[in-house]
C-alpha cells in the first residue's frame, strides 16, 4: 500500500512497501503526480514486471563513468585513449543528470553538436559508443535492468570512407632523411620496421630482444590489439634494421614507451620533410598494400602477418595501385 505525505511546498512523497520487494520512495510535484507514480509502481509489483529503478535515479552519469573507467576501460588494451574520452565526457554537462533521465533525443543532439564542431563521424561514434557499452554494463551487470540505453535509439553518424593514403614517388625517402635528423634517434628504424612488418604502432613500442630471433628472421607478439599472439616474418630489410640498433640493459628494443611517443615523433619528421595528411598508421595501410602488391602471397598470408582478424577490414588497406594492376594486364 502507497502512502502520500507532503513534505513541504510543491514536495509530495510516495512511498510503497510491499512485501518481497525493496522500499520505494519518489518526491513529487504534485499530489496528483505521486499518487500516479505509486499506482503505477503497484501495477507492476502485482504483475511481477516490476525492476528497482533506484539506482538508475540516483546514479549521474559521471558516477558511472567513474565506476565504468575502474572496471571496464582499465583492462583494455587502449585504455590511455578511451580515458581521455572519458575524461572529456565528464566535463559535459550530460555528466550530472542521473542515469534515468536520460534520452536518445539528448545524445542526438549530442551528435549534432559535435558534427557542428567539425569532428569526424568516427570521433563521433567513438565517444557514443563508450556511452552506449556504459548502459548495457550498467543494465547487465550493476543492477540497473530498468535501464533501456539511449544510444541504440539514435542514428549514428555514417562511417568516414576508409582512408588510402599511400607514400607517393620520394616521400619514403624524404621522410626517412628527416628521421635521421631527428632528436628521437629511434624514430627511423621504427618507421623501417612498420614499413616491413605492417605492424601496429602499439605493438612496435612494445618491442622486446627476447621476442625477436634474428636467426630464424621472426618477430613473436605475445600480446596483439586482439588479445592474440601472432609470430611475424622479418624481411632481410627488417633483420638489418634490428643488427644495427644498441641493445638495452633494461630488454626492451626502444627507450620510447608510449605510442603516443611514436605519433609525436613521426608528426615532427614529417613536418620537417615537408610532407602533409600522412598519418604513422598510414605506413600499416602502406606495409599491408605492399605485401599484396608482390603477388606472392593471399589473403590468408597477409592476415597472418598484420594480425588482421576481419577479412574485410583487411580489404580496406589493401588499395592497389592502378598502375600496378593495368602492368599486370599487359
């Protein structure tokens, strides 16, 4: 049974005690508004559909970003990356209301606010989709089955077209001049080594001695993007590179151990070779292209190198040149 007290001005109270359930309680305008809210509530409780939607009321948005940041964001892999995003959506005002309050309508205008800024629909569903994966935790695991997520309901924006940037005639060789002047006296033999390998900027940072057998010309990954391990082949170009560096005391390839780091550095040599819109996850796009361009190996055989687990994605970096394929028709 519902009981309706007034707690001061424009504060009605409705509480519910009913046996097997757990105490609710919601303030209220309006007598009206309480004694519909309890009736409501009793409805459910008598048809067994009834879920606590208490700490979905009392939880904001930032509380459990909080919560998602401890348990979820920091056993992944690119944690650094999706902390900062989280970072950013609590200092948006959508971070204070309560998890219940909120709608697909405020997340779409969330979207349109960001496309008005002039960011790119993959930033867009980046930062969307950590707020999406945050209720369906939310809803699965915290308690909150009230819960329905407000992203599913909204239109995301469409994916950007798949870049295909490829070194043109002599940026190669322009940028690895630059490299060899560069105050990172690492960074050339890390944009060699992406060229041969195809391989990832974070698993590059994370290179170690004792995962590299210049003797069989292998590379082993203990630990890819995907939670995998995968062996790559060192090309005798790759196995040259590698001679010619100082091994470490500490075990580890370079001193450089953020991948940000590489980013940065690679910015800064491009930059000084004059190049522009290359990216250093262009070289994987670039390393993929190439090993498909030799015409010695499937698709199977590249997927095994670059550690590409969707074919189709795989597909995407394989952007051949035209040139290259009219010469082959003859």
């Amino acid at each position: 049974m519902a009981t309706i007290r007034k707690r001061g001005p424009y504060q009605w109270e409705a509480r519910i005690r009913k046996k097997g359930h757990p105490t609710q309680s919601k303030t209220h305008e309006t007598k009206k508004e309480a004694e519909d809210w309890a009736r409501d509530l009793e409805s459910e409780m008598r048809k067994g559909i009834f879920v606590c939607r208490k700490e979905a009321e009392n939880t904001t948005l930032a509380e459990a970003l909080d919560r998602y940041a401890r348990e979820i964001t920091a056993g992944k892999k690119g944690a650094p990356q999706e902390l900062r995003r989280i970072e950013a959506w609590k200092r948006h005002p959508l971070s204070n209301r309560f998890l219940a309050t909120l709608r697909g309508v405020d997340f779409a205008q969330y979207r349109d606010d960001r496309q008005t800024q002039g960011k790119s629909p993959s930033t867009i569903r980046l930062e969307l989709a950590i707020i999406s994966h945050l209720f369906n935790v939310a809803h699965k695991e915290w308690g909150m089955e009230s819960l329905t997520n407000p992203v599913q309901a909204i239109r995301l924006p469409p994916a950007g077209r798949a870049r295909d940037r490829r070194l043109q005639e002599d940026e190669e060789t322009r940028i690895l001049d630059a490299a060899k002047t560069s105050k990172s006296n690492e960074i050339a033999s890390i944009i060699v080594l992406a060229l041969e390998t195809g391989a990832r900027r974070s698993e590059l940072v994370d290179m170690q001695w004792e995962h590299i057998n210049l003797a069989t010309r292998t590379w082993h990954i203990p630990e890819t993007k995907n939670g995998d391990t995968r062996t790559v082949p060192l090309s005798s170009r790759a196995k040259a590179t590698l001679q010619g560096l100082l091994r470490r005391i500490d075990g580890r390839v370079w001193a450089m151990r953020h991948a940000d780091g590489i980013t940065q550095a690679f910015d800064r040599v491009c930059k000084r070779a004059g190049i522009e819109g290359l990216r250093f996850h262009d070289l994987r796009h670039e390393a993929t292209s190439r090993f498909f361009e030799l015409g010695t190996l499937g698709i199977m055989e590249v997927s095994s190198i670059t550690g590409h687990k969707d074919l189709k994605m795989l597909k995407r970096y394989t952007h051949l040149r035209a040139e290259d394929l009219a010469a082959k028709l003859g």
